[in-house]
C-alpha cells in the first residue's frame, strides 16, 4: 500500500501544505523537503492512536505529489 503526499502553496502564507489524502492528515513547512518530513512525523503520530490501522499503514512510505495550481 502507498500513501500520498499531496503539496502545495497556501495562498495567504508562505508556507507549503502537505496533505495525506488517504489518512487524512495535513502538515506544513517552508520548503518540500520539511514540509513533508512534517507530514510523514504527523500521520506516524496519529496511526499510533489506532492500533489496527497502524498494522495496515505501517512502513509505508509516503509518496509525493504537487497539487495542480
């Protein structure tokens, strides 16, 4: 299974929002790299709230994707 990372600007700041579509969490940084490194320590932090998902979801990596403008 693969998760998604989907990017892309805030129009009202200057940070880059990623969003994992598939869990449904979101993060933010100011370049890609830190952006989603944030989204990848976000959506491990909330699977450990759900055992069972966690099993499932577990050491997948989270792909990237740009948001089309």
């Amino acid at each position: 299974m693969k998760l998604t990372a989907i990017n892309y600007a805030d129009s009202e700041t200057e940070w880059l929002v990623a969003e994992c579509p598939e869990i449904g969490t979101a993060s933010q940084g100011h370049t890609e790299e830190e952006a989603l490194a944030n989204l990848q320590e976000a959506t491990d932090l909330y699977l450990e709230s759900f055992p069972q998902t966690l099993k499932m979801w577990s050491g997948c990596p989270i792909t990237l994707r740009t948001k089309p403008s």
